[in-house]
C-alpha cells in the first residue's frame, strides 16, 4: 500500500471513531436529522455511533479490513434518508443555512468511494 493511501486509511479510521464518540458526546447534534418515521431517535443515534467506532477501528486492521470498508459503506447507505430528510425539510444543524444540508449530500458518494478503496 502506498504511503498516500495509508494516510487517508488511518485519517479514514481517525475520522469515524471520532464521528462516532461525537454521538454519544453530542446526540442533539443528530436529533434534527433524524425523520420522524424512524422510532427511538437516541437509540439510533447511539446504535450508528456505535457502528462508525467499532468500524473506524475495525478498517485500521489489515485483516478485518475489507469487511469494515463494506461495513462502513453499508452504514453511509442506511443513514442517507436522514441526509435527505434534512436537504428536503430544510433542516438546520448546529445552527448552520439549511443549504448545507443539500452540500453534504454529494459527499456521501465520496466517502463511498473512500471506503470502496479499501475493500
């Protein structure tokens, strides 16, 4: 593995574990992005923070590593309706233009991308 990718690997593993302790550290920081039709909102905010550590984790080690990337790839899937429901219902979060939730729609693909490079 190239030194390049070895650095995006381990600021990719940095980035979920991180992401995912926010969860906990931060749950109203989600809350807004969560549709109505789901139930248990704090559950499911707990439940994908702690999918994102124990896959932040899991991606840094060489033999779990493909399967965390599919992991991590299925998790950006299932929490992209939260992503819609938020550009589509003009949610603000932590006080930013609504707008920014339609910017960060495009980069779901991007960290599929990232993550598909390590399966």
């Amino acid at each position: 593995m190239g030194m390049a990718k070895r650095i995006l690997l381990y600021a990719m593993g940095v980035f979920y574990v991180l992401a995912g302790c926010n969860h906990f550290a931060d749950t109203d920081f989600y809350r807004p992005l969560m549709p109505l039709y789901l139930p248990a909102h704090t559950e499911l905010i707990y439940v994908s923070g702690v999918a994102e550590i124990l896959l932040g984790i899991a991606v840094l080690v060489p033999r779990l590593r493909p399967a965390a990337a599919w992991g991590i790839i299925a998790l950006l899937i299932a929490v992209f309706p939260a992503n819609i429901h938020a550009a589509v219902n003009e949610v603000s979060v932590a006080g930013l233009d609504p707008i920014w939730s339609w910017v960060r729609l495009p980069f779901q693909g991007v960290f599929i991308a990232w993550a598909y490079w390590y399966t």
